[in-house]
C-alpha cells in the first residue's frame, strides 16, 4: 500500500508540474496577445483557474503524504508518546470525517453540474467540482494507511507529529538545504 500511494504521489506531482506548465503559458502568451496583437486566447483565464483549483487540491493530497503541512506542537509537544498517539488518532479520525463531508459536498455539485457547460470552454461544470472528490478519496486512503499504523505501533516518535512547525527547521543531518 505504501508503494502504490509513493507511486500515486510521484504521479500527481507529474501532472501539478504540467499543470502549472500549461497555466504559465496560456497566461503568460494572453498578456503578450493582449498588449502586443490587441486580441487573446478566450479559453485562457477560465483554463487557468479550473487548473489552479485541482492543482491546489491535488498539492493537498501530495502535502498530506509528505505530512509537509504546517501547523503548530503547543500541546502536542508537551504530551508524552500516549498523550500523542491519543492526539493523533483523535486527528486522523475528524480529517477523516472532514473527508467525507468534502466527498459529500462535491459529489453533489458534481452530479447537479453534470449538465451546465462552462461559459468558455463549453465543457461540463462537474469537471470542476470533481477534484473535490478525488481529493477526498485520495486523502482518506492516506489517512486511513497513516491511522492503521499508528493503531498498530507502527509509527515512530517523529512520525507522531503530522505536520511541520516550519519550512526553516533545520535538517536532521545539519547541512544546509541552500
């Protein structure tokens, strides 16, 4: 199971580079149309922000991985190795259910949308709204891989925090990452 999320992972970073490959052009040659040649690519901004939200959705789901999100140890650092796994567990299960909601949520906007056509692209608005729901599965299949080793013991101390305090925190073997 590990494997196949690692390979999922590497996969999505794949597509979030093409994606913000994509965005960058479209963008960047719909300034030049604009101020240069006086016209433009009509697909480009609606394109760009249909991109923009599944690549902030799927980077969500490669961050969750990595557990590269930021957060806080106020409390959970002043626990002990039980008091942490509590914390964790108790974690794991409300993202888990925060999961399901976005799951619910978007699956509904997604079958309601399934009809109405985007005002450029003319392509279904559910394509839109899906990338809630792939972010949703994604995400809780890490979630519950991550919630079944803890349950288990498999964990160790350093993985019992879930997130970063920093981007600045040094390294473990003390080399600068610059």
């Amino acid at each position: 199971m590990n494997q196949v999320i690692a390979r999922m992972c590497w996969l999505i970073d794949q597509m979030i580079a093409a994606m913000l490959a994509v965005m960058v052009v479209l963008v960047f040659g719909n300034v030049v149309l604009r101020y240069v040649f006086n016209s433009g690519i009509s697909v480009s901004e609606e394109l760009s922000r249909w991109l923009f939200v599944w690549l902030t959705f799927l980077g969500a789901v490669v961050a969750l991985h990595e557990r590269a999100h930021l957060g806080s140890d106020m409390l959970v650092g002043r626990l002990g190795p039980l008091g942490r796994k509590l914390c964790l567990g108790l974690s794991y299960v409300a993202m888990l259910g925060v999961c399901w909601l976005v799951f619910r949520g978007a699956l509904e906007q997604t079958q309601i949308n399934r009809e109405t056509a985007s005002a450029v692209m003319e392509v279904p608005v559910a394509l839109f709204y899906a990338c809630g729901v792939v972010f949703a599965v994604l995400a809780a299949l890490i979630l519950l891989r991550d919630l079944v080793r803890l349950l288990r013991g498999e964990l160790s101390a350093d993985e019992l925090q879930m997130f970063q305090e920093s981007e600045e925190r040094p390294h473990a073997d003390g080399a600068d990452p610059r």
